[in-house]
C-alpha cells in the first residue's frame, strides 16, 4: 500500500510540474506580444509591484517601494506609454503623443499616490 501511495504523490507531483510549466509558457508568450505590441516592458512588474505596496507584511510592502523607486529613476517617462510600432519594429510618430503623457501621468500619479498611503498607514 506504501509503494501506492508514493506512486500516487509522484504523480500528482509531475502534474503539477506540467501545469506550471504551461502557466508559466503561456505567462511568457503573452508578455512576449505585449512587447511587440509596444507595451511598455516593465508594466507588468510595477503593477505587480504596486499590489505589493498593501501587503500584510511590511517586509513585502517596503521592499516593492524600493523596487518601484529604482526602475521609476530610469523609466518613469515610458511608464504606462504605449508605442506604436511599424513592421520593422521602429516607432510610427503618432498624433496620439498628447494621450501617451496624458496614460503616463495618470500611470505615475496612481502609483504615487500608493506609495503615499502605503508610507502614511505605516
């Protein structure tokens, strides 16, 4: 009955195996036609980050503040810009520059304001 039951553990482990590794292929091929499509590359990981500044452990909430203010210094004007790219993968100007620093300030006051209520609850 032990041999069994090993078996059945090393089965449910190899499952598990498999349904990351696809979760984990499918997080990378959609982050990949994001990027192709012009999103900005980190958007992911500050919004990923930004969900972190309420987390219940300070540890978590202090480390993601420190994270968004280190890629913040270098791309805080592409945050949240969308560029428009050609097939050669140049960007096309675009009439709508007016609406990617309109997407950009929102983007940056949001975070801004996360950062505040996450300093000042603390």
């Amino acid at each position: 009955a032990r041999t069994g039951e090993s078996e059945d553990v090393k089965s449910a482990q190899a499952s598990a195996e498999d349904e990351g590794e696809e979760v984990e292929a499918a997080e990378e091929e959609e982050e990949v036609s994001e990027m192709e499509a012009g999103i900005w590359p980190f958007q992911r990981l500050c919004d990923g980050l930004c969900d972190s500044l309420f987390d219940p452990a300070w540890e978590i909430r202090h480390g993601a503040a420190a994270a968004l203010r280190e890629v913040l210094r270098y791309q805080a004007t592409s945050a949240a810009v969308v560029r428009n790219l050609n097939g050669a993968g140049s960007v096309v100007a675009t009439a709508d520059a007016l609406a990617s620093v309109s997407a950009n300030a929102r983007w940056l006051e949001d975070c801004a304001i996360r950062l505040l209520c996450m300093f000042a609850l603390d």
